[in-house]
C-alpha cells in the first residue's frame, strides 16, 4: 500500500525561513488519492515552505507527464506537466479552506499537500487532449469517419431528401 506520510507537512516543526520538500509521484500516488482525472504518470514535485511567524507560504513546482485518454481515439496519451502554484497556510482554530488560504489547527499543525499537487496537475491538463496529428489510433478514427459520414447522410442519393425541402433546394440552385 503506497504511504502519504511524506506529503503530510508538519508545520509546527518548521523553522523559520525556506525549506524544501522533493517528492516522487508515480502511479501508486495517483491510485492512492483516487484521482478522478488521471490514472498513471510520473511527475516530481518541489515544495517550498516559506515559514515567517505562523504564516506559511508554499510554493509547488511540478514537472513530468500524466496518462490521460484522448478525446478523439479514446487510446491513452502521454500529457507533458509543468505548472507552478501558491497557497498560503496559517494557523487556526480548525482546519478550513478558502481559495488559496488554508487554515490548519495548531493543536494538530499537519497540513497534506498531496490533493493540492494533484489539483494543480489537474488544471495543467488542457480541457481538450488529443493525439498529436497522424498518432492516434487508425482503426478507431477509420471507424468514427464511417459513422460520422452515416449521420451526416453522406453517401445518400438526393432521392432520400424529404419533398418538403426540395423547394428550398430550387431556390438555392437559382442562387448560385
């Protein structure tokens, strides 16, 4: 069972100034916080921890590539990340998110980072993910061109068009 435990930040044991955490994400990672979106990569992640009194502000690089499905083949596809983010940690009665504040109890300090790094892979992933042109998958795009074609009436004689648009049809003819 893949552990979280070096994602969960102690930030009572911080001192004050920069500390740096590197992590590994792989496919564990992805399994064990049950990703929604992504199901497999490799990624590294840097946090930097900006302690100044009971603020804390932590900086995420993340680089590497996820696995998602294309959009078009439906075969998965390599997705290059490289993102950056910020948020803003202090201290508080309870633990609370708002926007890009989070608000972690004193008593128990621990603030876990890993949702946040996936969060920011997530928003890395562009709305639409296809295949570079020519690479995906021959046999699905060859099946969804035939049924595209069958749906628009492609290969239809003008026979099947419906009398009661063969008006209109004239009306073009003329135009042009």
């Amino acid at each position: 069972m893949y552990s979280l435990e070096p994602f969960k930040i102690d930030l009572n044991s911080l001192k004050e100034g920069e500390t740096v955490f590197r992590l590994e994400l792989d496919d564990e990672y992805f399994e064990a916080i049950e990703a929604p979106e992504v199901r497999c990569g490799k990624l590294s992640a840097e946090v930097t921890v900006i302690r100044r009194a009971a603020m804390f502000e932590l900086l995420f690089n993340i680089e590497g590539s996820v696995v998602v499905q294309c959009d078009l083949c439906l075969d998965d596809m390599d997705q290059p990340i490289n993102t950056e983010g910020r948020l803003v940690a202090k201290f508080g009665e309870e633990y609370s998110e708002d926007d890009d504040l989070v608000t972690v109890s004193q008593d128990e300090g621990i603030l876990d980072v890993s949702w946040f790094i996936y969060e920011f892979i997530a928003l890395d992933i562009p709305i639409k993910h296809v295949h570079a042109p020519g690479k995906c998958n021959r046999d699905m795009m060859k099946a969804l061109e035939e049924h595209s074609a069958n749906r628009s009436g492609a290969g239809e004689s003008e026979e099947a068009i419906d009398p009661r648009w063969s008006g209109l049809l004239k009306l073009k003819d003329i135009k042009d």
